[in-house]
C-alpha cells in the first residue's frame, strides 16, 4: 500500500486551516454576539425593562385596534353602571333595591349568567330585597368577592364560606404558592353568598399600574378558586369544579358535555389579556336603559325594543368617570376595569389567546444572525454595516407588530434590540479600535521615515501630504561613508551588517530627531529631505545642524569601536562620512510604478545635493552645502552655524558655477582655534581670486596648521581645504591661469 505523503500533510494542513477559522469565528464574531444577547436577555428580566417591554406592547395593542372588527363576541353584555344611569338612579352607590328590581327583572330574560363587577360584601337594611330580586328573576348570577389581607375578611374554613356556594378548583398540577394568595377572602354578605356564586374580582396591576396578566384563579388558604371572568364563563358553559384541570404554566382546560376548551395561563395562573377593543368594541348597554327597557316590556306590557340578553352572560360595572372602579389599560390611562374581565371573557369565548415568544428561539436566532453579521459586515464599508445595523432592527420591529396584529403573538423587543444594538457599538467601537491600530501602525511605518514628533504633528495638525508629486522647497541630504569599499573587504558580510545597522541607525535618529525624512538607504548612504512631507520654515537650519550631530555621533562611534578592541578592524575605527546638502525646489510625492512607488524627490536641486556630498572629497571636506543653503540656513539660525567659503565650482550636468561652503560645525563646538583658522584662510582665498599667489600660499601655510582635521592625525583625514588650496596655489604659480581668469573651479567628474 502507498501513502502519499503530501496529500496526508495537504490534509492536515487543511483541517488545520479549518480549525483555526473556527476558532477566529468563535472568538471575534461568536464569544461577543453571544455575552451582548445574553446579557441582554439578563437585563430583560428587570423590572423597568419589562416596563418599558410592556409599553411596546401597548403601543402595538392601540394599532392593532383601528383594524379590528367593531364589535366583540355578541355572547357577552356589558351592563354599564354609566353617565346615563346615574343621572336616572342618583349617586353612586344606589340602594341595593335598584338591584334587586334589575335581578327580578333581566332575569325573566333567561340569561346564561349574570355576573356582577361589583361588591356586596357590605350587609345592608335592603338586602331582602335584592334577595328577593334574587329569587324571582331566577337568574343565574355571580357575585364579586375579594382577598382580604386584614382582620375584615374570613378564612376559607370559617362557617360564612362553608355556607357559600364558593367551591374551590378540584384537579390542580403545578406550584400552587405561585398563584396571588391570601389568608381571608371578602364574600358577598350573608345570604347573598349561598344564593349566587361568589368570584373573586381580583385584577392586580404590574408594576405601571396596567392589567395584562389577569388571574383566572386565586389562592385562599391554600385553596384555588375561579376569578370573575372564569365563574362567568363556567356558568355559561354549565362546567362543574371538577371538570376542569389546571396546569400551572400551561393551561386551564374545560372538558364537560358542552365543550372543550384549552386556556393558555402562566405559572402563577394568570392569562396575557388579549385586549381588542376599547370603551365602544363591546355589546354594551346602560343599567337603567335596560331596566327601563325591560319595566315597559315585562310589567307595563308595552311594545318596545329590549336588547337581547337570553342565554348571555350580562356582566355588570362601572363606567361612568368619577367611579371608583377604573384603571389604567393598554387604550387610555383612566379605563373602566370591568372591561378587562369583559376582555379575559371575550377570549375565552373567541379562543382567541395572546401568547408570548419563548425566548430561546428568540436568542438562537439572534445568536446566529448577530454571529453572521460580524462576520460579513464588520470589514464592509460603512454604508453596508449602517443598512445591516438599521435594517435589522427596523425589520424585526415590522415582525414584531405584524406578529402582534395577526396573530397575537407577543415578540419581545426590548431585549433583542438592546443586544443587537450593543452589538453594533460593540462592532463600531472594535471597528475603531482596528482604524486606531492602523493608524498607529502607519504612524510607527511614517515614524521610520519620519520623526515620531513630527508625524504626531501631522496628525493633530490633520495635514495630509499630497500624493502624485507637488513642487515645493526643501533641503536634500545626502551621506556617503569614506572609503565604504574597503569596509565590505576586510568585514565578513554579518559584521558589516551589524556595523551598518549600527551606523545607519544613529544617522537616521538624528535626521528625524531634526524633522527629516527618510526617503532611501543606498547601501552606505543615507538620502533624506527636510521640509517635506509636512512644511518646515527652518528646514535648512535643521539640515545643517543635523549634518553636524551626525558628525559628532560618528567621532563617538569611532571612539566606542576602538574601545572594542579586535572586535573591529582599524578601518572601522578610522571611518568618516560625507555630507551634502542643498536647498531649493524640488518635485516630491510618491513616485515609481502603480503597483510600486516610495515617497522621494526629484529635481536638478536634488542633484545638485549629491553633488555636494560627492564633491565634499575634492577640498577635503565632510559636510558641505550650497549657498542657497548657508542662506536659509543663517535666515533661521542666525550665527549658529559655522561656515567656510570653499570657491565657485561649475559640477557636472550644470553650466553656471555654484558657490560652495564647507558646515565647519555648529558655534557652541568650534574651537578659538579653528575659528582663527577660518579668518587666515578667508584671507588666503581674497588673495587666492587676486592672484597673489605668494600671499595666498603664505596664508594658507598659516591657516593649514590651525585645521581642525589633519591628515594622520585625525582618524581617516586625508586632506583639508588648506592642503587643497596650497596644492592649488603651487599648481597656478607653475602654470599660471588664463587672461579673464574668476577662480571658478570645473568638476571634471561628479
């Protein structure tokens, strides 16, 4: 059998790759998306969360009201305690006589049930006659009870409740202590109770003081029993305590003969009310309306519309404003609280159940879109991440509200766009982050070409260089080492790199440490420009003084390698480096090919420095500049700067001379003696252009013992423009100069 071996390293080579994509994915797109929802769905748990949770859903209840139908199930009656009744009957409460005639009355009508939002448990001088109201209307009814928390209520087992038509729920599954309880209970009082079926009227409010979650039941002692809106529609439906089983958390379910019914509830036996109307969605009619109405037809015997009631659940409240029984719902802050059970009955009736979205799904979903988002958007420009970051949530918030006017599922927004919104922070701020590194990076990149400060400038100055070239007017600096051919010789190849790095790397700290620029290394040379890429007024005072702590930083060199023993070659300690400068226009940008280019000048000034550099051997010199140089530089540094006049030379490539001038060194380092040195040999160089060629030679013997640099005793020294001048002196006075002779010296190479 053969194994090839490539295909096997191919193979791991891949699922490596594979492997680490993953886990980059896990770690920068799944690991945040995954903390931001999480811990938004944490925060979805607390308390002013949920409140403003609740208002979305309001907000999405009064839209979904303008497209509702008109009017809800037409088997239930709101009997409305309203403006009209009180004007008829009088001031709130009426006597319970007014009652006793509507329950004679309405229940000659033979409805399903009559179901009272109102308190009786008060004993009254005229509950005999609600009794006897009771009793010959025949009617089905259901009084309001309540929890009781003080010494005014009863326990379940006191003798008053015992003798109650109250019967508690039978088939409970689930943790009971859940459900609202109480210790006592308010019951209708007296024989009220045992006549009529007693139900609790308990409604309690979330912490805005809106009713969302209604309880269908209600814990006594340890004992359920149905609210007001469940009793009523047991009564309808003629269903029996024990006909019913309860699963706390998932549903109450109705099972007798006459139907069966499955009522979502949560763990504390409440329903999500489903409100779908306001004030005018119900069948509604005035109290004394219908009693009226029913007087004129049943005892006056008079022809007149009755609203039709038979085999209805009638369920009787306050409406009217200034009562004591409203309360704020999704519609309207002040709202009549029988209409919340009105709500609770209607869809029980219409099965028509609001449910809330589990939240896994919900955070799955999330989770993986949030996930995919990172990682297709974060990179993208920023007009894509803006549509993902605005069209995500504004999409998700239209599913919301449909989902809640269609199908009355109840998708939690605050939370999921909470997480994603972090999430959007999340991805901008790392986004910046990036940006931020990258332009440090760019920064630390320009900072090799650059001097830290001044790209820092730069930076805070939001100045930009031009890019594709722009003229304008700088100093270029060029450097060469002496004799650089004998160092690659006697250097092996890791040595000479470790001496040039060494060498290269204190010149370019000093040119940026002045504001230069580096454009280029050529082997040994260094090329530099002052001035450029952003404007530097002194850029050829800093060019000059740079020139000279570069020789300053060489002198120290040459003494540390010398230090170091056989470590070196005397060649190193011996090595000496010219400089060349010169100011004026030149073209900069970044300039090569489209697919590579560097950031350089260009320009007959450019060469002209070069020349300068190249030019430094012939007078014995190791910085020299122009004199457009020496100008701009005295512009800005005054006498700082020392300079001596070395002539007019025509260089190669150019046909007017150009006077030269060597940078002596800065007026804080030159000695006395070389100051002396200057003025014997300015006075040789008048005679020099007078032709006295004695005078001339006679100074410069002078001035030659005064230099600063001697050859053999200066480490590396050859020449100095004393010798050079002497030498010339000699030349003219065997071979005198032509007739219109200037002095002008022509460089015969470069």
């Amino acid at each position: 059998m053969k194994i090839c071996l490539g295909c096997t390293a191919g193979s791991a080579q891949g699922a490596f790759t594979g492997m680490k994509t993953v886990l980059v994915l896990i770690k920068q797109h799944l690991f945040p998306t995954l903390v931001a929802m999480t811990l938004a769905l944490l925060l979805g748990s607390i308390g002013w969360v949920r409140d403003f949770e609740n208002i979305t859903l309001d907000l999405r209840t009064k839209l979904r009201a303008n497209w509702q139908p008109p009017m809800a199930d037409d088997s239930q009656v709101v009997v409305a305690v309203d403006e009209e009744s009180l004007r008829d009957y009088g001031r709130w409460p009426w006597p319970r006589r007014v009652h006793g005639l509507f329950l004679a009355l309405v229940g000659k009508t033979k409805p399903a049930v009559v179901t009272w939002d109102i308190l009786f448990t008060e004993p009254s001088e005229e509950d005999p006659q609600l009794i006897k109201g009771l009793k010959d209307g025949e009617a089905n009814v259901v009084f309001g009870a309540m929890r009781a928390e003080k010494d005014e209520g009863v326990p379940a087992d006191d003798p008053s409740a015992k003798a109650s038509s109250l019967v508690a729920l039978k088939h409970i599954t689930g943790d009971i202590n859940r459900v609202p309880a109480s210790p006592l209970m308010l019951l209708a009082a007296g024989e009220l109770a045992a006549l009529a079926k007693p139900a609790f009227v308990d409604t309690p409010p979330e912490s805005d003081g809106v009713r969302r979650r209604v309880p269908l039941m209600v814990n006594v002692g340890g004992g359920l029993y149905p609210t007001l809106s469940l009793q009523s529609i047991m009564e309808l439906w003629k269903v029996a305590p024990d006909e019913i089983a309860v699963v706390l958390g998932e549903a109450v379910t109705i099972s007798n003969a006459f139907v069966k019914r499955r009522i979502p509830i949560d763990e504390t036996g409440a329903l999500l009310v489903n409100y779908r109307y306001s004030t005018d969605g119900f069948n509604t009619v005035g109290y004394s309306f219908l009693t009226s109405s029913l007087n004129k037809r049943i005892v006056k015997k008079q022809a007149v519309d009755v609203p039709a009631t038979t085999g209805k659940i009638l369920l009787i409240g306050q409406t009217a404003e200034g009562l004591s029984d409203m309360g704020p719902t999704p519609f309207a802050p002040v709202t009549p609280l029988v209409l919340v059970h009105a709500s609770v009955i209607d869809n029980i009736l219409r099965e028509d159940y609001a449910r809330a979205v589990k939240w896994w799904p919900i955070w799955l979903g999330a989770l993986v879109l949030g996930t995919g988002g990172l990682r297709v958007f974060s990179q993208r420009k920023l007009v894509a991440q803006a549509s993902f970051g605005l069209g995500v949530p504004l999409l998700y918030l239209a599913l919301g509200v449909t989902l809640w006017v269609k199908g009355s599922l109840w998708l939690p927004l605050v939370w999921p766009l909470a997480g994603f919104f972090s999430l959007q922070v999340f991805m901008i701020a790392r986004r910046l982050i990036a940006e931020q590194r990258a332009k440090e990076q760019i920064k630390g990149m320009f900072g090799t070409y650059v001097s830290p400060a001044l790209v820092n400038r730069m930076v805070a100055s939001g100045e930009s260089p031009q890019l594709g070239g722009h003229e304008d007017e700088i100093t270029a600096y060029f450097s060469d080492i002496q004799g650089f051919s004998g160092f690659s010789e006697k250097l092996e190849p890791a040595k000479l790199v470790e001496l040039m790095n060494e060498y290269l790397t204190a010149c370019t700290d000093i040119v940026q440490g002045e504001g230069g620029t580096l454009d280029k290394y050529i082997g040994d040379a260094v090329v530099a420009m002052f001035g450029a890429p952003i404007a530097l007024p002194d850029h050829a005072f800093r060019a000059c003084v740079a020139s000279q702590r570069v020789q300053k930083k060489l002198l120290e060199l040459r003494a540390k390698w010398e230090a170091e023993g056989d470590k070196w070659p005397k060649i190193v300690w011996r090595m000496q480096s010219r400089i060349g400068l010169n100011s004026g226009n030149c073209i900069i940008g970044n300039m090569g090919s489209r697919t590579r280019f560097n950031y350089t000048m260009m320009g007959d000034n450019v060469n002209l420095a070069a020349r300068m550099e190249s030019g430094a051997k012939a007078w014995g010199v190791y910085s020299m500049c122009s004199e457009a140089t020496k100008a701009a530089c005295e512009q800005h540094g005054g006498d700082r700067v020392i300079f001596r006049s070395l002539g007019k030379v025509v260089v190669m490539g150019r046909s007017k001379p150009v006077p030269f001038y060597e940078i002596v060194g800065l007026k804080e380092d030159v000695t006395p003696q070389t100051l002396e040195c200057l003025a014997i040999f300015a006075e040789g160089m008048t005679k020099y252009y007078a032709q006295d060629w004695e005078g001339a030679r006679a100074c410069f013997a002078r001035s030659e013992l005064l230099e600063p640099n001697v050859p053999g005793k200066t480490p590396g020294v050859t020449s100095n423009p004393s010798l050079v001048f002497r030498d010339k002196v000699r030349h003219y006075q065997d071979d005198p100069p032509p007739a219109g002779w200037d002095g002008v010296h022509v460089a015969k190479e470069k």
